[in-house]
C-alpha cells in the first residue's frame, strides 16, 4: 500500500485532534505541538483512542469522551522525568559494576588480558571478544579524554591497549555486559555478590538495565512499555512474591530491581524517595500500564520490611 498521508502544519495537527474530539486550548497545543512531535505526543494519547464497535480492540482515531490535551502533556512530563530518575539508577549500577569488574579482573588476570589473553575471558567466544576489543580499540582512538591521551603518549611505543580500569571507562555498557559475561564463573559470581543474587540473575537484570538505558538515552517512551528484555526475577527469595509478585515485563520490574541494588550500593542515594514522590505527584497516570500492582506498596523491598533490604541470593 503506498503512504499517501501529507504533511501536516502545527496548525493543522491541532485542529485534527480537536476535531477527533481532544479538548485543549488551541494555541498550547499548537505551542506544544512544535516543542514535542505529533508522533511523539500519539505514543501518550494512543490509548486514550475509543474502542470500535465490536472490532474486538481496534482503536478509532477518535477520542474517548472528557479526553484532554492536558491529560496527554501530564503523561508525556511524568515519563521524561521517570526517565531521567530510572538514568540515575542505572548510572550508578553502572559505574559500580565498572568499578568492580576493573579491579577483579585486573588481580586475577593483569592490566591488559583482556585485550591479550584469551584465557581471561573463558566465556567469551571469540567473535565477541574480537567485536569487544574492536570497540574498546576504535573508542580509544575516538577519545579526547586527558587519560587517554597521558596514556598514549608515555606508553603508546610499549602498549596499543588501555589497563582494563581505564578501558571500562570508555567502553559502551553493552561491552562491559560482554566482559561480565565472558569472564569465569568465580568472577562472575563475585561481582554479583554485592546484589545479593544469583550470578545468572544479575546477567538478565545487566542485560534489561542496557536495554532500559538505551530507551531512556533516545527519550523512548517508558512508562506504558512492554519490555522485550525482561529482567530474571529471583525465585527462591519471598521478597520478591509475597504478598504480591513482581513481575518483569513492564517498567515496574525495572523499577524494583533498582531499588533493590541501590539499597545495597548507594543507599544514601534518597532515590526511592524521589520515586515516590513522582508516582505521587502524577496520581492521574495510569500505574498499571508500568506493571504496578494495586498493592505495590506492600511488597517488602518497597516498604522496606526487614529482611527485603538485605536478601540472600536466588
């Protein structure tokens, strides 16, 4: 089928939602409109569309009645800011999953086995390990970063490869995930240690915070999402089922996996805090689009029960 649909002016676009029935004041949404896209806004409003007549779940490109443009913009500043609290998590899962897997793999194998020891990374077959030190190698070109550029000049005649501590600092978290999952199993497990869960868990939550990361780097929409890299949750501990089970598909199994590593890296942190607080200042978005169960609250790695903040592995 050829696409036939023409460009639209911000004028236009208003006037077309208006007349499929959303209620707004003309020029904010016209204001609003050149700010943030129409395709972007219609991923906020789409399920604010009215069901077809027996079209067992088509949506119409009209609107469901009282629908309003306000409605819309209070979704779409609730999920950027979701976003930029769900980058602070991550950012400081990351930086301490780079800190440890640099200083174990650094005393059980040396600076650069990474780059010249294929033993070091026994998990890693060697297509990935070649698309790793392929990456490391052509960021180490590409930095402009003073200790890179130190390091190149003092020891660039002896060494073409960063000491691994400088390397996880410039390598994409997609290529830290690649050395964690390379590494032997002692290590692997050692640096899940600290998360109080099993080595093979964290894999899955690395390879969901990676994916989420990505997201929330390209200002993707969060809140209503279904995550296709879902986080492994853990069996054996209760805090995780009772009274209530979370779940790993939508944000909120993102959301409760960051609370639980941040109770034990960055406690201080007050992120939780300024979750709630966010949840509590959007009472109009639905929560049950980001997987929130009616009864999150009682789940004890939220309400902070004893036991849920300092678990055994699962």
């Amino acid at each position: 089928m050829k696409y036939t649909k023409p460009p639209l002016t911000f004028e236009q676009q208003a006037d077309q939602l208006i007349q499929r029935g959303m209620i707004g004041d003309r020029d904010l949404m016209v204001s609003r409109l050149q700010a943030v896209s129409y395709y972007r806004l219609s991923g906020y409003w789409y399920p604010l569309r009215q069901l077809a007549p027996g079209g067992a779940g088509q949506l119409l490109d009209d609107f469901r009645p009282d629908t309003t443009f306000d409605t819309v913009w209070g979704r779409y500043a609730f999920d950027r800011r979701l976003r930029l609290l769900v980058l602070d998590a991550i950012e400081r899962i990351e930086i301490a999953v780079r800190s440890q897997i640099a200083y174990d793999h650094a005393h059980l194998y040396g600076p650069f086995a990474y780059a010249t020891d294929p033993a070091s990374l026994p998990a890693c077959q060697t297509y990935h390990r070649n698309k790793l030190l392929e990456t490391v190698r052509t960021e180490t070109r590409r930095s402009k970063d003073a200790f890179v550029k130190h390091f190149k000049s003092k020891y660039g005649d002896e060494h073409t490869d960063l000491p691994v501590w400088m390397a996880v600092e410039i390598m994409p978290f997609g290529s830290v995930l690649t050395l964690y999952r390379g590494s032997p199993p002692d290590l692997r497990r050692d640096l899940a240690r600290p998360f109080d869960v099993h080595d093979s868990v964290f894999d899955s939550w690395l390879l969901a915070l990676n994916t989420v990361r990505n997201i929330c780097a390209h200002h993707g929409r969060l809140w209503n999402r279904e995550l296709g890299t879902k986080p492994k949750i853990p069996t054996k501990d209760p805090a995780w089922h009772k009274p209530l089970k979370v779940e790993g598909h939508r944000i909120f199994g993102v959301l409760t996996l960051c609370r639980w590593c941040l109770d034990r890296i960055a406690p201080q942190s007050g992120w939780t805090n300024r979750l709630v607080a966010l949840l509590d200042e959007f009472p109009d978005v639905p929560q049950g689009s980001m997987g929130f169960p009616d009864n999150w609250r009682d789940c004890p790695i939220w309400n902070g029960s004893p036991g849920a903040s300092k678990g055994g592995k699962s």
